[in-house]
C-alpha cells in the first residue's frame, strides 16, 4: 500500500514539472520579438539621424522600459535624436 502511495506522489511530481517547460518558450519568443522591433526602430532612428551620434539602448529591469545614453558632437542634433527617441519607444 505504501508502495502505491509512493508511486502515486511521484507521478504527480513529475506530471507538474513537465508542464512549466511548455510556457517557458513562447515568453521567450515574445520578449525576443519585442526586442527585435525595438532594435529595428533603433536603426531607422540612426539613419534619419544626420551627424556623428552614438546612441546606447539599456533595458531596465522592470519589464517594457528603457534607457539611453546619447553623445555627439552637435547639441541640436543629440536634442532631436532624444525627441525622437522618447516618441518612438514611449517615455
């Protein structure tokens, strides 16, 4: 009898770890995908952006937010690249 119940806990062990490994992907796949619009959107702002301008995206911990440095020579122009920055990514 004690056998059985041993038996039965085990089973039911098993069948709940095998179950989160399914949902583990597809919010991997998401946050990827996210990541990858937001890269792209990244890029095109770096082409419309004239000059010598480096942008640094940083992901914040708490989810959907982000951060960025921008340095450049011309001020206007680091300005217009935080204008549309704080636009395309919701700040």
């Amino acid at each position: 009898m004690r056998f059985f119940a041993i038996l039965l806990v085990c089973l039911l062990l098993l069948g709940a770890c095998a179950r989160q490994p399914d949902q583990a992907p597809a919010k991997a796949a998401q946050e990827s995908q996210k990541e990858e619009g937001y890269r792209k959107e990244l890029d095109e702002i770096r082409k419309n952006i004239k000059g010598d301008i480096r942008i640094k995206l940083k992901r914040d911990g708490k989810g959907d937010s982000y951060s960025w440095e921008i340095s450049g020579k011309d001020a206007a122009e680091v300005l217009k690249a935080n204008d549309i920055l704080a636009k395309k990514l919701g700040k």
